[in-house]
C-alpha cells in the first residue's frame, strides 16, 4: 500500500497549504508536484485565496480591555443604585433607643451626604463608561 494516488494527494492539500502538515507530509506532497506538474498547476493555491494573518494579539488585547469596561461599567451602576438608596436606609433600632424606627438621613446627615456624593460620581462616570461603551454597540 505504498502507492500514492491523486486522492490521498488531494485530502492533504489543505495541510499542506496551510502549513500544518508535519515535513514527511509536505516532502511527499512536494515530490507528487515535482512528479505530475499538471496536477499541481490544477491544484495550486492562488495567492489571492489565501487565508489572511489575523494578528490575534491585537484582538485579545481589544476583547480583554472591552471585557474590563463591561465589568466596571456593571460596578458602576452597582454603587451607583446602591449609594442612591443608603441615604433612603431605615432601620428598627428600639433595642438601642426607645425612638424605633429611624432614618438614616435623620440621625446621621453626614453619612446621607457623603454616600450622596458618591452615588453622583458613580453615576457620572457610569454614563460617560456607558457613551463611550455605546459608541462600540455594547
């Protein structure tokens, strides 16, 4: 069974053009075409239909950093929605005192501005994350 027909010939031809066949393969190859130069002139790979060379690194490096804004921008409104409603936060606190329920920004202004604050930068800069991520449609 040592005999190599066009067939077997023709199966390897995506190996060998892609340059993933082991040196045997396309030194067989190579000697077929040098042996039956009408069949390697039929089966010979334009160099317009080449496979192009993605520069993978580019693109993962493009997917990681797309994946990070999507993270913070999750974060974002995360803290934003959370330090909108902490000055809103309310609690049964009669065990301390004999008042009951109390609201935060009642008995601790403080807090109720600071977390204000907070949640008016977040959201800042959760819409400008999102403008730039929307330009991307993401």
């Amino acid at each position: 069974m040592s005999r190599i027909t066009e067939n077997i010939i023709t199966d390897l031809l995506p190996l060998y053009y892609s340059k993933h066949a082991s040196e045997d393969t396309l030194a067989l190859v190579n000697d077929y075409f040098a042996q039956y130069p009408e069949f390697a002139s039929e089966h010979h790979l334009p160099f317009a239909l080449e496979a192009p060379r993605l520069e993978l690194p580019d693109e993962l490096k493009a997917l990681k950093a797309t994946r990070f804004y999507l993270k913070i921008r999750s974060l974002l409104l995360y803290l934003a929605i959370f330090a909108t409603f902490v000055p809103f936060a309310f609690g049964d606190v009669s065990w301390i005192e004999k008042e009951g329920v109390q609201w935060l920004w009642t008995d601790t202004p403080e807090v109720a501005v600071i977390s204000s604050m907070v949640a008016v930068v977040c959201w800042v800069l959760y819409a400008i994350l999102h403008r730039n991520l929307k330009v991307t449609e993401l």
